[in-house]
C-alpha cells in the first residue's frame, strides 16, 4: 500500500476557515490519470494540487484536478496554495533559479514575487496581459445568473470574455444587493460557455459595500464541476486587465478583490497591473495534514 501526504490549505486569506479550500498532495512520481481523478473526487474541494520537486528541470512542479475530472492549468488559488505550502514547511523549491523564483503549472512557467506579511509567505504569480476575445449578448447571459439586464448594468461596460491564462467572462453587475441576487442556472451557463469558448463566469460590481476593495465578485463555473468559487486568481487577474483597459484602474498600483462572501469564504485577491503582465497575489494557512492511501 501506498501512502502520500496531503495537506489543506484556505487561499487567498491569512486566517483559517475562510479563503478558498485547497487539498495538496505531495507525489514523488507522477501518478495515473484515474488516480488523480480519484483523489480528487475523494476530498470534493474544487480543486486538487499535486506537487514534486523536478531535479530534471530545476523547478517546483503543480498539477491541478477539479473533482469533475477536468485539469486546471492556470495560475490561481491551487498554485499560490501549494507555492505557500513548501514555504510553510521550508521545502526548498527555489535552489538554483536566481533572483527570479518560478514554478510550473503543468507544462507553463510561472514567475513569482515572494515577500511575508504578518508572519505569513505573500506570493505574487505574474499572469501574461489581459486579452479581450469577444463579447457576448447580455440577454443570455442574465437568464442564465437569474438576473435581469438592468441588473447587468454598470458604467455601460461590455460583457466580454477575457483572457491571462484561461478565458473567462467578465460581467460587470450594477451592485452588491443584484450581484447576492444572482443565481447559478448550471445547464444554461455550461452551454453558453461551450458555445462561446470561455471556462467561468464572474460577476462583479465595482459599486462595493467597502471601500477597501476594488471590486465583490461571485464565480460560477458548472462546465468545470465548479458551482461557486471562492477564490479565483485565474479570473481576478482578467478583471484586473479588463478594468485597466476601460480606463479605471491604473497600471502599477496595488488593488484588493473580495469573493467568496456570499459562500462563507471570504477572500481577499490582491492585483497589480503591470507593462508586461498581471500580478495576482495572497497568502495561504495550513488547516489540516494527513496521509491518503492508493
């Protein structure tokens, strides 16, 4: 029988019980597809992280799994946690890569800032620039969050799919009393997403009960087996471009994102848009370690 060792995390927060939940597995060897599957199916948590440190390629190495079987190859809450993680336990991930750290995602290279606050690792993954793809029509898209058009208006901003990582469509909502309002209609949003070509669907609204944050958002992402996120880094860094395209934000300034409030998960997404990129940033804690059985 084998054993490996697994942790939980709560991302994107500095205090346990809150942030998005993150299950990390430590591998030495990859494993076969149906076990990746199985463990994350196993702990149920919207995604799986499995990390090793590769001699061959110098670098710390993440694979990520939804329990819907699906793959996650972006930079977000399952790469800052598992990255917060071999800090936490003082793996030495970072040997030999000079001034910049980085770390894969599957098969892509993920530059990172590494800093501490309170006490805690602050780790900042550099996403590519923001990419508008294409929009789509705000009558779909509001029957499908069970909200009406008026809802979905806000500064006369677009809905549009947006693209560091992975594709995901931004819908501005015109507050935060509309945007608890919304409801997930799974097979709708799964079939406009298939049809359209974007993953998740986030919904936010700059018009926040707090001034503290740049914007409240919600996730949904049934295609994925996600019914609502609370944290999303690979969604937070689009907004983040998205609303420095329109004119809002500046490049080269710190802004935080609140999600996961109406979820009882709330957490805190720290974004920075810069020349050359998106930084997307937080911390993590560990809440719980053990060992799984194959």
């Amino acid at each position: 029988m084998i054993k490996l060792d697994y942790y939980v995390l709560d991302v994107f927060t500095d205090q346990r019980y809150k942030g998005n939940q993150l299950s990390v597995v430590y591998i030495e060897n990859e494993l076969t597809i149906e076990q990746y599957h199985n463990i994350s199916r196993e702990f149920g948590y919207s995604e799986t992280s499995f990390v090793n440190y590769s001699t061959e390629q110098n670098a710390f190495k993440v694979r990520s799994f939804t329990p819907a079987k699906f793959e996650v190859a972006g930079a977000g809450h399952n790469l800052l946690g598992a990255v917060c993680l071999a800090l936490l336990k003082k793996w030495d991930i970072f040997k030999n890569q000079g001034e910049q750290p980085w770390v894969f995602i599957k098969d892509t290279k993920i530059p990172l800032n590494i800093t501490e606050e309170n006490g805690l690792p602050y780790v900042a993954m550099k996403q590519r620039p923001a990419e508008v793809i294409s929009t789509v029509p705000i009558d779909l898209i509001a029957e499908a969050v069970g909200l009406s058009i008026d809802d979905l208006a806000l500064n006369d901003w677009s809905i549009n799919i947006v693209q560091t990582e992975v594709p995901h469509l931004m819908v501005p909502v015109k507050d935060v009393v509309s945007l608890e309002k919304a409801i997930s209609h799974k097979s709708l949003l799964k079939g406009i997403s298939e049809k359209f070509g974007f993953e998740g669907c986030y919904l936010f609204t700059t018009n926040s009960s707090g001034e503290k944050y740049l914007a409240e958002t919600r996730f949904f992402n049934p295609g994925m087996g996600i019914d609502e996120d609370p944290a999303t880094g690979t969604a937070a860094g689009p907004l983040a471009g998205y609303l420095e395209m329109l004119g809002y934000i500046k490049k080269n300034q710190n802004y935080l994102i609140l999600q996961g409030k109406y979820v009882e998960h709330p957490s805190t997404i720290r974004v920075q848009v810069v020349e050359d990129g998106i930084w997307v940033s937080g911390s993590s804690t560990i809440v719980m370690e053990g060992q799984i059985y194959l």
